[in-house]
C-alpha cells in the first residue's frame, strides 16, 4: 500500500464514529507523488480514469488501515461515493469507479461490497480526474 500523505486541508483523514470509519475523500497520486489531473473525455482516457479510481481505491486503504492498524479488522465496506470530473457528455462514470469497486471486492471478497453513488462533476480538487471516499465497518 502507498503511504499517506497528511491531509491538505482541515479535515481528518478518517473519522472513526463507533464500529463505522470514514475515510476523507482522495484523489490519486502519480508514483512522482503528485496529483493526477485532466478531465475525462478530454484530456484523460478511459482506462486511465479506472486506473485513477483503483489508485484511490490503494490510498484509501491505506489510510484506513493506518486508523485501525489491520485491514483484517474490516468486517465489511458499506458505500463509496465516487466523483469523475468529466466532459459534459461522458456518461460513463460507474464504469469508471468501477475500477475502485472492483478493488475492493478483490481485496475482501463479499465484505468488499457496497453501496455506492458515481457522479459526474465540472471540477475536482487539484484538477483531479477522480476523487472517492470511503466508509467500512470494522471489529473492535
């Protein structure tokens, strides 16, 4: 897993509220350590929005399990909101947080299944061309 980089604005990178963890919203990061940017449909590809979204998908599991020191203590991710900054006609956004969804089922099987919202957006952050949060249930 990469490691986490701390937060870049006033907010905590997970909020842990009883057996629920929320994890702050990211968007990825080239290996150089900087954010990735461009909008899909124009300047970012498909694929390379999926493999942004499964990025995110790393990152978030990171943070998470610097918050609950085991990622063995997941007992299920109950929903990922996912945001793509994309072209006014890009219709395909699901399919674009799939990459992250389909990460997560690899990684825990059924407990890796969600609820989930893919939006499309004018403008992320940083230029990015995908942001995801996170919310999982764990173990005491």
């Amino acid at each position: 897993l990469p490691s986490t980089p701390p937060a870049i604005a006033n907010v905590f990178p997970a909020v842990r509220s009883g057996s629920l963890v929320g994890r702050a919203g990211q968007i990825a990061r080239g290996r150089d350590g900087q954010f990735l940017t461009g909008k899909v449909g124009a300047d970012v590809t498909e694929a390379q929005a999926i493999a942004a979204a499964q990025t995110c998908a790393l990152q978030l599991l990171a943070a998470l399990k610097a918050e609950i020191g085991d990622l063995s203590r997941v007992k299920r991710i109950v929903r990922v909101g996912g945001f793509v900054n994309c072209t006014p006609d890009y219709t395909a956004q699901s399919k674009v947080i799939n990459g992250c969804s389909d990460l997560l089922v690899a990684v825990f099987g059924d407990r890796g299944r969600h609820a989930r919202a893919a939006v499309g957006v004018a403008a992320l952050p940083a230029g990015a061309p995908v942001e995801i949060e996170l919310i999982a249930e764990v173990a005491d």
